[in-house]
C-alpha cells in the first residue's frame, strides 16, 4: 500500500496442502504492518505512511504500477475483512476457531 510498497515475510515454510489462517494487521498507533500465521506472529516491519483503503483489494498476488506480479500458486478461501486492527488475543482467538 502506499508508494513504499513494505513486505512482511514469514519464517515459516509452508506444507504442501496444509491450511494456514494469515491475518495482516496495519496498526496506526504503532506504525507497523503485522503479518500472524495460525496466531502467531511471524513478522512486523513499518508502514507509518498514508493508505488509503478506498481501492481495490488484491488477494492473492501484489500490485506494481496497474499490473499483479508475485501471483499465489494454491488456493485462497474464508476471506474476512475487518474494519480496525485486531488485538493478538483476538488473532488467537480467529486461529483457534477458524482451523478446519
């Protein structure tokens, strides 16, 4: 988001047909961008500028300029969208009650 496109990358390496719960969290207090993979979180980096959420939102790839690169191989699925950053208790909480 923004004109400094940030990336917060997992540690993590993913099993091959094993479902993940992500939750990304942009936190203005802090001015940090949080990635959680099944509740725990995996990376932080800054994100202190101005977004502005009136566009569109990508899933599953990312934006450069008006194309999509870095495309996801796989499948996506159990969208949700929240309107304000989520605490940690309630990350654990969606990861605990989310898991098929």
């Amino acid at each position: 988001f923004g004109k400094t496109p940030v990336q917060a990358l997992a540690t993590l390496t993913p099993e091959a047909g094993r479902w993940y719960q992500l939750v990304g969290v942009r936190d203005l207090r802090t001015g940090t961008f949080s990635l959680y993979i099944d509740g725990e979180l995996q990376a932080q980096v800054a994100s202190s500028e101005a977004w502005s959420a009136k566009g569109s939102t990508i899933i599953g790839a990312a934006r450069a300029g008006s194309k999509r690169v870095q495309l996801l191989t796989g499948a996506v699925t159990g969208i949700r969208i929240y309107n304000g950053a989520l605490t940690e208790a309630e990350i654990s909480e969606l990861a605990t009650a989310d898991s098929p």
